[in-house]
C-alpha cells in the first residue's frame, strides 16, 4: 500500500529531475569483509546479547563499550594502519542492530524491557523557571527535554535588579 501511495510523488520528483537536468547519482555499496565479520560475531555475540538486555540505558552503553573495547583488542593489532578499528567497530555495530531487530520481531521484546506495542509514560511539568513566558520540562523513560520560551523583542527583554551591574 505505501508503495503504490508513494508512485505520484516519485514521478514529480523524476519529472522535476528532468527539468533540473540533474543526474542520478552512482551509488556502491560498501564492501563487507565478511571474514572479518564472522571475527568479530565470534567474539562479541554472546556479551552483545546480554548487554542489549540490560535495561539501564547508561549501564547498557557502558556494556557495549566495554565489549567494543575488548574486541578491538583482540582483533586489531596495536601497530595497524588500516582503519580495522573503525572496521571491526562498524561490525559491531552492525551486529547490535541485527540483534536488537530479531528481538523486536521474533521475541516481541524491546531493548529496554518493554513489550513492542507498550508506550513509556511520559510526563510533563510546567511553569519550572519562574522568569520565563513558558517553560516545561518532558520525561519519557530516561529521556528528559526541557523546553522554554520567553515572548517580546530585545527591547522588551527584563532586566534582574542586583547589587552587581546589569
């Protein structure tokens, strides 16, 4: 269904393409060393199925360090040149995100814990800074944004009396 409803708007982009006279662009993908990636899933697979388990968000980034750390060690030689670091890291993390997928939709089961039609709560509190129009702070599991605005031009801007200067 998303496919066919997305048809019309291609055929505008391709028509607007012609008009522009722009090319397409050539496009490679990257080249897997898939040697290196059976390595790196030998040596990391067991800890990354644990660590994406952990449910604490700071405890769980410290794992995946951790196991990052440890297999860049094992695999990557200390004099290397050749970017196999970075490699062997983009490896991982493409395993993490293989591994997160399958449990989404095999196991139903999200990184944190939570069921794959559950919503984290969200909260919100407003009116926190007392010199501003607005201001709120929103909590959604261990995220927090806060949000705050204050309305006039810099003519209007308010001016706190202190014993400093202004």
């Amino acid at each position: 269904f998303a496919h066919k409803s997305g048809q019309p708007v291609i055929d505008i982009q391709l028509e607007l393409q012609k008009k522009c006279g722009a090319k397409k662009w050539e496009f490679t993908a990257p080249v897997v060393d898939e040697e290196l990636a059976k390595k790196v899933r030998k040596a990391v697979s067991s800890k990354l199925a644990k660590a994406i388990r952990i449910k604490t968000k700071m405890e769980r980034y410290a794992a995946f360090d951790e196991l990052t750390k440890e297999a860049v060690t094992e695999l990557v030689p200390e004099d290397d040149t050749t970017d196999l670091k970075g490699k062997v890291s983009a490896l991982i993390e493409n395993e993490k995100y293989t591994m997160v997928r399958e449990m989404i939709t095999k196991d139903k089961a999200r990184i944190d814990g939570r069921k794959w039609d559950e919503v984290r709560q969200i909260t919100c509190d407003v009116g926190l800074l007392p010199r501003t129009h607005g201001s709120a702070l929103f909590t959604r599991g261990e995220t927090q944004g806060l949000v705050v605005t204050t309305l006039g031009t810099a003519d209007d801007r308010q001016i706190i009396d202190g014993i400093m200067e202004e």
